[in-house]
C-alpha cells in the first residue's frame, strides 16, 4: 500500500507534461515579436482653416511639427507592422494627430522605430506629447507643450508660454519668445536667442546653458545638480545675481553693486536689478556674461 501512494505522487513516467508546451509556446511569441517587421507608410491630408489647434501623440516613435503649407494639416510616417495604430481627425479648428502602440503582447516586446511629420500652417498653435523618440518642432507656431519621456526635446521659432519637459534627454530651445519652463531628468538644457518672458531651466544631470534677455520684473532660475551653467546675457543687464555651487567656481564679467563673493557663491546687483537671476548646480561652475 505504502509503495503504490509513492507511486501516484511520483506519477506515470510515461505522462506528458503540459509545462514544456507552454514555455515553447511563450518562446515561440516572444521571438516573432523580436523579429524585424517591415515599415507601414501612412499619410493623410485634412483642409483646415488657416490655423489649427494641433494636437499630437506619439508612443514609441519620433515626430516632427514643422509649418506647412496654409489650409492644410499634412501627415506622414512610418511605424513597424502590427505594433502601432494611427489615427488623425480636424473638427472646430482642432487637429488631433495619434500614433499609438497596441497593447498586445507581441506589439509591446515588438521593434520601435515609428516616426511621422505633421506640417501646419504657421501660426498654429502646438501641443506635443512623445515616448521613446526624439520631438521636434520648427516654425512660427505658439507652441504651449513639449513632453518627451524617453528622448530629446527641440523646439525652434515658437513664441507664447512654452513647456518643453523630458525624462531622459536633452532639451534644446532657440528663437523663443515668450515665458519657458524646460526641465529634464537626465539630459542638457540649452538655450539660445530667448526674450519675452521668465524662464526656468531644471535638469537633475546636465550642463545648462542660456543666451538671451533677461526681462525687467522676471524671476528666472537656472539649475542642475551636476553639470555647470553658463549664462550670456543680451540687450541691457539689469537683475539681482543669486549664484551658488557646491563644487567649482562662480564668475560675472558685470560688476555688482551691493553684493557678497565666496569661491562657491557670488551675489549682487547689476544695474537697477528689476529681474531675479537665480543659479544653482551642486557639481558644477557657473560663468555670467
């Protein structure tokens, strides 16, 4: 008796087992989702009127805004067979453009390398949101947001309050004018031509850098945890200078009225000081100019 209880608890040598089909079968998934998939061109034309509120998402791929032709919102890409969906709709001024991923399992472990280009009449107002892929817009638009989660942000000619924020890369900003908020996680921050409003550039690790004006009665703040900050200051310097590094030097070619200098912190008035210049890095130096 004791020997046929072992006997069913050791089970029928001959019994097949239902483990090793499942693991082939996950195995055999798992590597036609790796495989290359050939590229998928789509495209789509929508008359508008002469501009566009133009709204745009993007998940595992890269985009583009650039201006177009007027009357017109143009739509071109590429994405990976089976792994994304498009879709594009303009209604009451609005133009919604999505290249989403699918969320099935051979679709999520499948290639990346989806990309599209979006062109509207200049003037249009942008909104932007991207994962895994560079985002990059170029034209006379107001451009209100920029958000990349996993890649570099660069947006050149926008005016109007902008926000331009990503995860993992860098941020590039040039010939803006109007208010900038830029932040990244890990990536430079650099900015070149900005006017026409506060800014406040955050990265946690990276260099940061801005050319620009820095407009009367603002509060801007450059900062980055490890990296140095280098500011070049346009048309007539007038702000208080708030600047302190944990590690490296701090230096102003503007001479400062009524202020205080360390090896790691310098603070003082230039000119009749109406704007606030604050600059933070803890690994870094920082050079005004």
């Amino acid at each position: 008796m004791q020997q046929d209880r072992s006997r069913r608890r050791q089970g029928s040598p001959g019994a097949p087992s239902l483990a090793l089909p499942l693991v082939l079968a996950i195995l055999a998934s798992f590597i036609a989702g790796c495989a290359p998939r050939p590229l998928v061109p789509f495209g789509e034309r929508f008359d508008t009127p002469s501009t566009v509120r133009l709204k745009v998402l993007v998940e595992d791929g890269a985009v583009t805004v650039t201006e177009g032709p007027a009357g017109a919102v143009l739509v071109s890409g590429e994405h990976p067979l089976d792994v994304h969906d498009y879709a594009g709709s303009v209604a009451a001024g609005e133009a919604r453009i999505e290249l989403k991923r699918r969320r099935s399992f051979e679709a999520r472990i499948g290639q990346r390398g989806a990309h599209m280009e979006v062109q509207v009449p200049a003037g249009s107002t942008v909104d932007i949101e991207g994962s895994n892929g560079a985002v990059r817009v170029t034209g006379a638009f107001e451009v209100s947001r920029v958000k990349a989660s996993n890649g570099p942000v660069e947006v050149d000619g926008a005016r109007g309050a902008l926000t331009a924020d990503t995860s993992n890369g860098g941020v590039t900003v040039a010939d803006h004018n109007g208010a900038l908020v830029a932040r990244s996680n890990n990536g430079p921050i650099q900015v070149t031509n900005q006017r026409g409003g506060a800014v406040q550039l955050i990265t946690s690790n990276g260099a940061v850098r801005f050319e620009g004006a820095i407009e009367a009665g603002s509060d801007n703040t450059l900062e980055t945890s490890n990296g140095p900050i280098e500011v070049v200051v346009t048309g007539t310097p007038a702000f208080t200078l708030d600047a302190t590094t944990s590690n490296g030097g701090v230096t102003s070619r503007f001479a400062l009225l009524e202020g205080t200098k360390s090896d790691s912190k310098l603070t003082g008035r230039v000119g009749d000081g109406q704007a606030r210049l604050t600059l933070r890095t803890s690994n870094g130096p920082i050079e005004v100019r």
